[in-house]
C-alpha cells in the first residue's frame, strides 16, 4: 500500500475550572491529507445538533419571494445559452432544467434545477430526481467539451439550503467546466498524477484498498461507486467521499453510474436528517478522459449553525490559515453512518 495515514496526537494540561481547579489532559491531532499532504486539526468532541432545525420556516420565508427557479418562472426569470451554442437555450432532461448561471465566476458556469419541486427534504430525494439532475449536468459538459475540448475541467456543485451558501432553497446545482480548474481541483490533479508516477498506482484505487482492509472509515458501496469517511476533513464536521470507480472523466459516466451515486447520496442525507444536519456542500470532482491518474470522486461535508447564537461552522482557521479544524473523529462518524449502507 502506498497511501499513507499520517498523524500526529497532541496533549495538553490544563486546570479545569468544572472539576475545582484539578488537573485535565486534553487531546487533539494533526492530520495530514494523504493525497495533498495539507494539515487538518481534529478535536475528539462528540458533539451533535441537539435540536431539528426550523424548515418550516425557513420554507416560509423563501416562498414571501419569486423563487425563479419554480415551473411558473422558470421560463422568464432565468437566462438562456447563448445561440449557436445551445439553440434551444435551455437543456432539458426529464424535470431537470440547465441554464447560464446569471453571476458570472466562471467562462462555462451554468445551474441545474432538480424538478418542479421548490423544497425537497432529506429524506425525500428520489433516485430519479437525483440522478437526471446529474445527467443534466453531463450533458451540458458534453455540449462545452464539443464547443472547445480545452474546456475539460469539469466540477458538479451542490449548496443545500442556506448554512451552505444557498440563497434558493429550490435544489439545485452549480456547474463548471472551464479551461482553468479552481485552485483545489488543479492541486489534487496533480498530486494525483505524482502519486501515479512515484507509486505506478491510482491514488483512489489505493486509498479504497486500505480503508476496505482496515475498517474504520469505509462505509460500503452502492454498485460501482465505494463510499467512505476521509480521513482528513475539510468540514468541521465530517467529509463522505463517493469515488466513481475506475471512471476518469465526468463525461463518461453511464446512467447507471448516477443511479448508484444517487441511492449512496440517499443513505448520507437520510443519516444527515437524522442527526439534525438539514445542509451541505458537494462537489464532484471530475478526472481528465484517458488520464488514468484520477478518478472522478465526490466530497460531502454537512454545514449548520450552532446554537444557541447560530454561529457558523467556518471560522478563522479554515477561511484566513486555510487549515481545517473537525469536531469529531472520522472514525467515530463511521460507526453510527455504517447502518445506513
Ligand atoms: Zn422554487
């Protein structure tokens, strides 16, 4: 195995002012990314959302606007694709509609709407919502690689529900596929192709190996994609990674791929619902056709706010140190998300 769980446990001493002013030892770990070797802090806490957040209300308060992406709007309240490049101006697959994302922070940025419906919970994803979403967003990748085959990084992105950055609650995704990955997607690009070339092997291959040996942070598979919890967290709370195995490229995903991805998204939100976790951001990273050094993966970290002051889950040393700082032990995570697969 060439992958490697580097960590470095750390104590401190301190006098506890809850137990009279006796001594306490406290832990915490530094842990170093496999693949890109950069530092994530874990704390050992145990913590949990103690209360449901109120979705009711906040399903209130996103319908006191327009939602532009509701059916009645949809067709006036959203831009289309410029011609010739999409006549039809918008992609439609089943529910799911694509369109030119109206704030410009990429040269290929567009959104997918899942379905007519404006708030969809948790538990209710269908398989088929989840998966034509996806295959939407494929084929608009397919129409930008055609237009310009330098337009081959491609990410699918999902902010859900407004902890995450969502300003609509009506679910939908963020599309990119430009001739410049972002700076993280360029970086694990690389390093996996270093891994490839130090090791003669696929960093994902290798990493699945492991976790499936060792039992503490694998989850299970839902056809041909491997779920597990990462052993370094990006998210304060936990990172499920969903690897695509042996696929390279977003573009070549089958149907059926998206249908397994989909019923492995449905155990996380289902276990995320049950934990009072009612937000997250996913990515899907996509690898580079015929470049066997990477292999397309999704990143799933839960996003809330703690009460009772609704504080935000990113704080200085992820957003100014750019260093992650987690709650709970990947580990600890795995034990309870195992029931869910
Ligand atoms: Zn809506």
């Amino acid at each position: 195995m060439a992958v490697r769980f580097k960590k470095s446990l750390r104590e401190i001493k301190i006098l506890d002012h809850t137990q009279g002013f006796n001594e306490k030892r406290l832990n915490f770990e530094f842990r170093f990314d496999p693949l890109t070797r950069r530092r994530a802090r874990i704390m050992s806490l145990k913590f949990k959302v103690p209360v449901p957040p109120d979705i009711e209300k906040t399903v209130e308060k996103s319908l006191e606007y327009p939602c532009p992406f509701c059916e009645a709007n949809v067709e006036n309240m959203t831009p289309k694709f410029f011609p010739p490049f999409i006549p039809e101006g918008r992609i439609k697959f089943e529910e799911a509609v694509v369109f030119p994302n109206f704030m410009p922070y990429g040269q290929n940025n567009a959104v997918t709407v899942f379905s007519k419906d404006h708030f969809v919970g948790l538990a209710h994803f269908s398989e088929e919502t989840l998966a034509n979403g996806f295959l939407a967003a494929q084929s608009f990748f397919k129409r930008v690689y055609k237009k310009n085959i330098k337009n081959k990084y491609f990410s699918i992105n999902w902010n859900y529900m407004p902890p995450s950055g969502a300003s609509l609650i009506h679910p939908h995704l963020h599309l990119m596929a430009d001739r410049d990955p972002s700076d993280y997607h360029d970086l694990i690009l690389k390093r996996g192709k270093r891994f490839w070339k130090k090791f003669k092997v696929n960093y994902w291959n290798d990493l699945i190996k492991e976790e499936k040996r060792l039992e503490q942070r694998f989850l299970g598979e839902t056809g041909n994609i491997c779920w597990l919890l990462y052993f370094a967290p990006k998210g304060m709370m936990f990172d499920v990674m969903g690897v695509f195995v042996n696929e390279l490229s977003l573009l070549e995903i089958p149907p059926a791929g998206f249908q397994e991805f989909a019923r492995g998204l449905q155990k996380i939100f289902l276990y995320l619902a049950k934990n009072n976790l009612m937000s997250f951001n996913l990515t899907i990273f996509s690898g580079l056709k015929e470049k066997d050094y990477f292999w397309t993966h999704a990143r799933l970290t839960p996003r809330f706010v703690i009460p009772p002051m609704n504080t935000s889950d990113i704080n200085f040393t992820g957003l100014l140190h750019d260093e992650s700082l987690s709650i709970i032990k990947p580990e600890d995570v795995c034990q309870e998300m195992k029931a869910f697969f």
